[in-house]
C-alpha cells in the first residue's frame, strides 16, 4: 500500500491560487483576479468601518 499524504500551501493567499490556476488551466485566471479584488475592496472597507466604530466607542467611553 503507498503513502498518501496532503499539503495545503500557503492557506488562502495569491502564491496558491497562481499555483492552482496553473494545475487547473488557464480560464480561472480571470476569474481568480476579479476574486482577489474584491476581496481586497472588501478588506479595505471593512477596515474604515470598524476604525469608526472604534473611534465612537472610544469617544462615548470618555464621556462616561
């Protein structure tokens, strides 16, 4: 009986999806980089939303 095993490189990030673009074929690379945008986008707004919450928490603390 062989040896199997499976190694998961990198987790989520853009090295492995290059990676598996390249096993797969060549039509998910549009696909993965409108993907990666919007991700981005989302990362992005979520971060200056929850600066805003953060910084009216803070504020309605010290009025306390």
């Amino acid at each position: 009986m062989a040896a199997k095993s499976v190694t998961i490189i990198g987790g989520a990030d853009g090295p492995t999806s290059v990676f598996l673009a390249g096993k797969i074929g060549s039509g998910f690379w549009i696909g993965i980089i409108v993907s990666a945008i919007a991700i981005l986008l989302v990362t992005v707004l979520l971060a200056g939303l929850f600066r805003r919450i953060l910084r009216l928490v803070i504020r309605w603390m010290k009025k306390r």
